[in-house]
C-alpha cells in the first residue's frame, strides 16, 4: 500500500506541472494558432478531476504492479499516453471543426512523453523509498 501511495503522489507530482507548462506556456501559442477560440478559459475543477481519475489509470494500467520495473513503466506509459491523448485528439478531428492534424500529432505525442515521464518518475521513486530499486 505505501507504494502505491508513493507512486500516485510522485506520478501526480511530475504530470500535473509539466502538463501546465506544456500547454499554458510551451505551445499555449501553437494550439491557439492551431484551433483558435476552440480554446476557452481553463476550468479548474474539471482539470484537477482529470489528473486525479488519469493519475489512477497510469498506476492501473502501467505502474502500479509490485513488478512494474522502470522500463516497463516507461514503454507502457508512452502507449497509454498515445492511446488515451489519441482518443481524444482523433474524436476532436472526427467531430470538431477547427481541430488539425498538426494540433492532434503534437497533442498525442505530448501525451505519450508526459505519461511516460511522469509513470517512470513514480517508479523510480517508490521503488528508491520503498527499497526495491
């Protein structure tokens, strides 16, 4: 249980920061160019919702097994990153009028670093607490 803990609050530490930095100031200027006045003003409460429920999807579906070593975290954190930021980017260009396809290639591969890092972050960490690693 102490790992888990550790590994969702390392997780949720490294994703929720560098997501912001990301998107509120590194390619804040390319997604506005991208998908214009699609992107209204950031809404707290649904943000915070989605990396507390996402935080809880990486530790299911990547890192939170007692075998999890680093390297399974990255590679399986960079494709639930893919999959997961895929999914909403592919719908957008299904369904949204001023979605693009570079928005959507950089959106996904960002999702899939970010998912990436911040699963093998909490591995690395629990692991070094925990004394597995």
């Amino acid at each position: 249980m102490k790992r888990l803990v550790i590994l969702y609050i390392v997780t949720f530490a490294v994703i929720l920061p560098l997501d912001f930095l990301f998107l509120g100031v590194l390619a804040k200027d390319f997604f506005r160019s991208q998908v214009g006045d699609m992107l209204g003003d950031l809404k707290i409460v649904p943000g915070i919702v989605f990396y507390l429920v996402y935080v809880v999807g990486i530790l299911v579906f990547v890192s939170g097994s007692d075998g999890t070593t680093w390297k399974h975290a990255a590679l399986y954190g960079a494709l639930f990153g893919f999959f997961a930021y895929a999914t909403f980017d592919l719908t957008c260009l299904a369904i949204r009028k001023h979605w693009t396809w570079p928005a959507a290639f950089v959106d996904i591969s960002w999702g899939a670093f970010v998912t990436a890092a911040s699963a093998t972050a909490g591995a690395v960490v629990a692991d070094m607490v925990t004394g597995r690693g």
